[in-house]
C-alpha cells in the first residue's frame, strides 16, 4: 500500500506530491509544478524536454527519461523554499531533496 501525505491549507486547498491520494475523481483539480529535475547537460536537458514534449510525464518514455546516467539538477519552483537547487548524479538523492522541502513548513506550528 502507498503512504501518501497530504497538506490542507487555511483556505482548504488540498496539496500533495504525485500521484494523487484521493482515489476518486476530484471535481476541480489544477496541477501546479512544485519542483523540476532536469538532466544538468544542456543537450540531454533539450532532448529531456522534448521527449516530455511530445510523450508527457508518465509512461515507457519517461521511465526510461528517469533512468538516465547522468547529473540531474534540481530547482524549487514554488514556496517559502523556491529558489533552492541541488545537483546529484542520483536522481533518487533529489527526490528526498524535494520531499524535505516540501514537508519543513509541516514542522512549523503557526504561533498567530
């Protein structure tokens, strides 16, 4: 079974990582890039893009886009973290990277 953490927002917005917990439709759903991971060498970067392009972001392409041997770079697009960047030659390394990141404000109790 997947362990999903999910965050409710004061306004009741509902934010999670992908795939999504909920396992019924959800009548208004928009999705928002929290962070990217991108190979770091520009022409595997281009091609990365492409391929994302033309076959999206789940599937046989993208698994494969995954594995690639190579230094992947990280960036936080959204959040008190946005800015923050990591570089790895383990895809899996950058992975954890975002998930800190977007579970430290979980940490912080609202003192208001």
């Amino acid at each position: 079974m997947t362990k999903h953490t999910i965050k409710i927002r004061k306004d009741g917005v509902i934010e999670w990582l992908a795939p999504s917990p909920i396992p019924f439709p959800i009548l208004s759903q928009s999705k928002i890039r929290y962070s990217e991971i991108i190979p770091r060498n520009p022409v595997k970067r281009a091609l990365f893009r492409l391929l994302r392009l033309c076959f999206g972001e789940t599937g046989r392409v993208s698994e494969w886009t995954r594995g690639w041997r190579c230094v992947w770079h990280a960036e936080i697009l959204l959040g008190p973290h946005k800015g923050e960047t990591m570089e790895s030659g383990l895809r899996g390394v950058l992975l954890e990277f975002e998930r800190e990141r977007w579970f430290k404000p979980c940490l912080c109790l609202d003192q208001s």
